[in-house]
C-alpha cells in the first residue's frame, strides 16, 4: 500500500477480519477498573455476610498473639513456632477474601472481551527496545489519560477514606482503650462503611472507564476505506473463499429461480435429464423468457415444483436441450426458436381454454433448427434427432 492509502482517513467500522486478527495478537478491549470494582463488590458482600466470623477470627489472631507463652521469648524454637501459628491462622482468615477476589477479577476479565490466550501480546518486540518509541509511549496521548484516570481515582478514594478517618476520629482514638472483642467490633464496622464507600468510587470509575474503553479501542480498529478493499480483494482470491461465494451465489440463484417456477407458463422438460421454465406474457413480453433452468436433480426439482404449482409439462427433448445451452436465466430465447416455442405455448394456451369450454387443439412436435440442436453433453448434434 502506498504512503497515500496508509496515510488516509480511518473513519469505517472494523471488519469482521480484522477484529479476529486484532484479537488473535491479544488486542481486546479492555477496563482495569472494571476488575477492581467487581473485586470490591465481591469483598464487601463477602464482609456484608461473613463480616462476623471475620471479625472474630481476627480478633482470636490478636488474642493469640497478645497472650502467647512469655518463655517463648527466651526459647527462638518456640518464638519460632508461636510466629508461624500466627501466620498460619492469619492466612485462614484472609485466604477465602484473597480467593474470592482473584476469582472476581478473573471473571470480570472474560465479562469484558473474553478469554484469550496469545504468544503474540508477550512476544518480544524491537519497538519495545527503541528509547523513542518508549518516549512516545510515556509522553503519549494514552499514557496521559491513563495518569490522568490513576490520580483522579486516587485524590477521590484518598478524600473518602478522609471522610471516613474524620467522621470517626473520635472513636478511632478510643479503639487503644477499649476491651479487644468491642474494639475489633467497632473495627470492623469502620472498616466495612469505608469498604462500602470506595467500593461506590470505583463503581463511579468503572463506568467512567468502560465506555472510554471501548470508544478506544473501536477507534484503534477504524479502517480506510483502502484497506477495507485491500482485504476485501485478499479474502476473495483465495481458492476456498471463491468456491464459497461460488456455492453461496448458486444457492441464492437456486431458491430464487425455484420460486419462479411459479409464474411460468410450462416447463419444458426431456423429460429427465433437462427442464426449462417458460413465461410469455403477450402484452409485456416481446418473447418468452426462461425464468428457471437444470439439468438431473435440479432439473428432476423443477419438475416437481412445477406439479406443486400446477404448472403443465411439455415434453420435448430436442427443444429441451436447445432451450438449456442457448439461453441464460431470465433471458428471452433465441430467435431462431420463436417458431417451436411458439407452438408449445400456443398450444399451453390452448389448454388453459380448453378447461373453460373452448376446443383443444392437436399436441404439436415442435421443430427446431439444424444448428440449434445439442446433445445431452453440451454439444453440437451433427445429425436430427
């Protein structure tokens, strides 16, 4: 592509193409806030209904810890022991929290772009090693909202948590006075109101950062409308592209073509291997138009439909096959048969009359030229038939 095209506005909605490259290299949109958000809802529901048996199991660490053995202290075996039963009970108690946000988190990842696993996002660039692309990735627009976004959240949880601080000084200062089952009570009611309210903040945040996420990204994948016909152009030559387009396109063509056998007027058939569908209609139609076509199973299909919608069969192999070779879909037939086909529909009706009363006249065998008879292959016949 030249500078030109590269150089040209990106104003087009990503194709389907690029979204699955993007997201092959490991390029999804995704919000941070939203993971610490949805770790902090999990915690403070988790407090909201466990808070008192982790209010108590903290309280039976501090107990432990204040009241152990004072020979412990003389005995750096049993200072030893005594500090890792403190560690171990502490981890009881603060595991299931730590579990359960790591779980949050990792399902608030796969909520918001989905599980991917790429080398490619890891791999080692020579971009990466570059002093000044490192300085355009520090001194970028990116790295700018980024800061931005980190010091806004953090001037706004650290004046909550300063609300809190305030509104409960007094009772903070009488936490050292207290019995320590009233103490870690109190606490813990300090704690979970703060929970709650920077909990709030990083809601406020996630919502913030989701849209801007996701407005980023889209305008990350925008396209030219070059490169949307660079792809469009790439895709299309491969080999199994174009025989789907190709079995697509006769798809359409077969459902379409099947639901004009309707409005014909006879199908002229071989009466096997070849059927041609016919409509005239005399105050439109300079000639009689070939609305559907087949040959074998097509052609066994067309017939059938034909009996579905009571459209009379013609047998005529010659002019069958004639009609087939000579004629597209949808096209009038050639001059050089107007005689024979006129005689078939003519003689069609002449049918339809005759079920209203009037006389029917003698089937004709329509006669159709030297040069315009084939054979079941494709082929010129040398002789009549």
């Amino acid at each position: 592509m030249s500078d030109k095209d590269s150089g040209a506005e990106k104003d087009q909605d990503p194709t389907a193409k690029r979204l699955q490259k993007a997201r092959d290299d490991g390029q999804v949109a995704r919000s941070q806030e939203l993971s610490v958000a949805a770790m902090m809802i999990g915690v403070a529901f988790f407090l909201y209904l466990f808070g008192g048996y982790f209010i108590a199991g903290l309280t039976a660490v501090f107990a432990a810890g204040f009241t152990f053995d004072r020979k412990a202290v003389y005995d750096p075996s049993l200072l030893a022991s005594a500090f890792g039963n403190q560690a171990f009970d502490s981890l009881l108690v603060v595991v299931p929290i730590f579990v359960l946000a790591v779980l949050i988190a990792f399902a608030a990842a796969g909520a918001m772009g989905g599980y991917i696993f790429s080398l490619k996002s890891i791999a080692p660039k020579a971009s990466k090693l570059n002093p000044l692309s490192g300085l355009k990735r520090m001194f970028g627009t990116k790295a700018v909202v980024d800061l931005s976004k980190a010091l806004s959240k953090f001037v706004l949880i650290a004046f909550v948590l300063y609300l809190v601080v305030s509104e409960n000084f007094p009772t903070l200062i009488k936490l050292g006075f207290m019995d320590l089952q009233p103490a870690m009570q109190e606490a813990g009611r300090i704690i979970a109101f703060g929970t709650v309210l920077v909990t709030l903040c990083l809601i406020v945040a996630a919502g913030i950062d989701i849209p801007y996420q996701l407005y980023t990204f889209n305008k990350q994948m925008k396209m030219s409308k070059q490169e949307i016909k660079d792809e469009m152009k790439d895709t299309e030559g491969r080999p199994e592209v174009k025989a789907q387009i190709r079995r697509k396109q006769r798809e359409i063509a077969s459902g379409m073509m099947m639901s004009a056998i309707a409005d014909a007027d006879v199908i002229i058939v071989n009466p096997e291997h070849f059927a041609v569908a016919l409509s005239y209609d005399p105050s439109k139609d300079g000639a009689p138009i070939m609305v559907a076509k087949g040959a074998d199973l097509l052609a066994q299909a067309i017939r059938e439909r034909a009996k579905e919608e009571g459209v009379p069969l013609f047998s005529s192999p010659v002019l069958a096959r004639s009609i087939f070779f000579t004629t597209e879909i949808n096209q009038t037939v050639p001059e050089s048969l107007y005689y024979a086909v006129a005689q078939v529909i003519a003689y069609i009706f002449n049918l339809n009359s005759f079920e209203q009363g009037a006389k029917t006249s003698k089937k004709p065998n329509p006669k159709v030229p030297e040069e315009m008879r084939y054979n079941s292959d494709g082929t010129l016949a040398t002789e009549s038939l």
